[in-house]
C-alpha cells in the first residue's frame, strides 16, 4: 500500500492534487500566524491603554448647560393607595451660542516597543444664555427655585482635566459645587457651578478656560443653537470625522488649523428640557492618527496567503515539467514553508521599522532564499531565476493590493485570471497522458 501511495506522488499527473493537499496542510501554519498578529494587536492595545488610562483617555467636552431646580407632585402607587409626593426636578437650558477655541501640543509615550500620541491642551470657551426660554412652552407655569440654579461643564473623564475649569459669568467668577445634583446633568461625567440668581433675569454670558490632557483623540459636542469650534495643533496628519466636517482646514508641515459652524437643528440638544435623562448628539472628532498601522496592513497580507502560496507552487509545477525533474513532496515543502515564513517576518519587522521597508526586507529575503533553492534542486540557475521572478511579481501584487484598499477586489481577480491565463499558455501544448513517461 505504501509502494502505491509511493508510487502515485511521485507521477506528474498526481502533483496537483499534492498541490492542493499541500495548501491544505499549510492553512495550519497560516491560522497559527493569523492567530499571533491577533495577540500582538491585543498586547499594543494593552499597551495603548496603560498610558492612555491615567491621562483620562480620549477626551470629550460634552458642552455646558444651565439647571434650573423646581419642585413637583408626583402619584406614586403603594399597594392600595395612592401616594403624593413632591420631588425635586431640573430643567435645563442650553446656550444660544457656543464658541470653543483650542491649542493642542502633541508628543508621543511609548510602552515596549510602542508609542502613542498623547496631547496636552488649553481650551477657551464662551456660551451666551437667554433665561426667558426657562418660562416658554410647556414650562412656563413651573414653580422655579431660582436660589438654587447651576451651571454644568461636561467632560467624559475627570481626568482629562490638568486643572479646575474656571467660569466667570459677567465678570463674577462661579463657585464650583462639591456635590453631585442627582437627576441633573445630561452629560456622563459633570462639573457643578453656583449661578446666582439675579442672571435668570437677563441675557448673560459664561466664559471659561480649561486645561486638558488625553491621547489620540478630542471630540467636542455642539448643543447650543449656532456652535463654533476651532482647533490649533502642531501634528501634521489629523483626521476630522464625527457628525460634521469642517468648513475650514489648513494642514502644513507646521500642522493644522479647523473649524467647524455648526447649526442647533442638526444636532440632538433641544433649547430646553426636563433632565430625566442623560442626553447625547454626536461629537465632532480630531484623531491624532499614526499615518500607518502595520498591523492592519499584515492581516490584510494573510488574507491572501493561501493565493500566493498557490502561484510559486504552479510555477515548481511548471519547472517540473519543462525540465522533466522529480520535485520530491519535501522540496514543495520547504519552498512552501519559506513563502508562510514571509508573514511572519513582515509582521516581525513591522514592529520596528515601517511597513514598507519591512515588507521588502521580508520579500527580498524569501525570493532571494528560493532563487539558491531553487537553482539547487532544479541544476539550473535559469530556473531558479524564473521561480525567483514568480516570487517578486507575487510580492509586488500583494504589495499594490495592500495600497490599495478600494481596489483590492479587482486587482486581486484580475491577477488570478491572469495567473490562469499564463498557465492556458505555457500548457497548451502538453500531452498529459504521455507526460508522466517522459519524465524520468
């Protein structure tokens, strides 16, 4: 039984057939690699988040709103009966106008061998407010407590702060609360300010500075009827995404200036509203991106592992045949192996230096070992040569598929429909049923 298994391999006839188990058993070493850049990417985003964590992560000013308490007769059913209670509620105004103004000095922390844009900032910011919105409407009959109105800052983490905001309104300064107002605030995290009473009887304005950390991006939310946010920053490849875009961008190698207007009735923020829950709209966001990410590049690149292992494997086939050699199922192999070993020096080098060079250090190595090797078992430096060619034109299509992302799809069909093409041509005058006694 074994001399007949021997036996079958060994004939030309059956080499596809072992082409193909080949590309099966291959998918182990494949999967295995696949499964190592996943833990890889998880260990940076580890990494990531231990230096994000402590500066607050990602930063969001959520906006700024005004709260103004009054009090309720609610019915509450008890068994039987029917209870009164009077409980305590908010309505909440936002501003006519929010203007947001910000300078964002950026540099990089490293964890191991990786490194992440971190930021550090000062924010400016001013919100006009009209009171008379408090008594139109639905709420204008409510028994306001104007002793007890206050000003709520909103942030996503505490943290992100480096010092206190400070507000001052008509030149008084406010007084932070050191309590948390329940059912208060829309936003995830808030800061408190005492607003005296006499601003519910004008048009006022709050104005307000913040110092702020953070890492990799800001996000700012417009809620107020016309909002106005322009960013400063020395980084040299932002990316603006969100809700809206700017109307206004400038980005040099000195860095980038932006701004954004941005109308209330696109947004989710009501003038005013009962606080009964926390309410959100979406955020315009500054990503200080890294202009690579050579993990995203190396999954893609397995992805097409199976097809560019197939396309050295025809072209041994090939060989094989014009040169009437025995290519032994180890020396499929061997080549094989090196071709899978190529992911996982890209995904080595990557590490270290840039996509690019570690992608032609990687291919270079390869095709450089199959050329000996092929050279080698094949007697023939010719061969080798052409082997060696298949491996470059493979890499170098790979490589134009990973650039081009929108365009993978047809440069992958097109260069498989031209693989089988050549091959429609290079065999069309073999005699398969004589083949196998022709080669000795």
């Amino acid at each position: 039984m074994n001399d007949k298994i021997k036996s079958f391999f060994s004939t030309t006839g059956a080499k596809p057939f072992l082409i193909v188990l080949l590309l099966l058993l291959f998918l182990i070493p494949i999967n295995f690699i696949d499964s190592l850049m996943h833990d890889r990417l998880n260990y940076q985003k580890q990494a990531v988040n231990s230096i994000l964590q402590p500066l607050g992560g990602n930063l969001e000013i959520q906006g700024i709103v005004i709260a103004l308490p009054f009090n309720e007769i609610v019915e509450k059913l008890e068994g039987d009966k029917v209870i009164k209670q009077e409980v305590k509620n908010y309505v909440l105004l936002t501003p006519e106008n929010f203007d947001i103004s910000g300078n964002v000095e950026t540099n990089y922390l490293t964890r191991g061998i990786y490194k992440v844009p971190v930021f550090n900032g000062s924010f400016s910011f001013e919100c006009s407010f009209d009171p008379n919105n408090f008594y139109t409407d639905m709420y204008f009959d409510k028994n306001y407590i104007l002793e007890q109105g206050v000003v709520i800052l909103g942030i996503s983490n505490k943290k992100n702060l480096t010092k206190l905001p400070e507000l001052h309104c008509e030149n008084l300064s406010l007084n932070q609360l050191s309590v948390e107002l329940e059912n208060a605030s829309p936003f995830k995290k808030s800061i408190y300010y005492k607003l005296p009473k006499e601003f519910f009887t004008k048009e006022f304005s709050i104005k307000g500075t913040m110092n702020v950390q953070g890492g990799e991006l800001v996000k700012l939310q417009p809620i107020a009827t016309n909002n106005t946010f322009k960013i400063f920053s020395p980084w040299k490849s932002p990316s603006f995404s969100g809700g809206w875009l700017p109307i206004q961008r400038n980005i040099s190698e000195n860095g980038f200036s932006a701004e954004w207007n941005i109308p209330g009735m696109t947004t989710n923020f009501p003038k005013t509203w009962i606080s009964d829950s926390m309410r959100m709209s979406e955020f315009v966001q500054i990503s200080f991106i890294t202009p690579v990410d050579s993990y995203q590049k190396a999954f893609r690149s397995i992805k097409y592992a199976l097809l560019f292992l197939l396309v050295p494997f025809l072209a041994i086939f090939i060989c094989e045949i014009f040169t009437k050699l025995k290519i032994h199922p180890v020396q499929y192999c061997l080549l094989g192996l090196a071709d899978v070993l190529f992911y996982l020096l890209l995904l080595s080098f990557s590490e270290h230096i840039s996509f690019g060079l570690s992608y032609f250090l990687a291919s270079f190595a390869v095709t450089l070992a199959t050329f000996f090797y092929a050279s080698s078992i094949f007697k023939k430096i010719k061969w080798g040569f052409m082997i060696g060619c298949v491996q470059i034109v493979s890499y170098i299509l790979l490589f134009g598929t990973l650039q081009a992302e929108d365009y993978a799809l047809l440069i992958g069909s097109v260069g498989l429909f031209v693989i089988v093409v050549l091959l429609m041509i290079l065999t069309r005058k073999i005699d398969w049923y004589e083949i196998n006694d022709r080669i000795k």
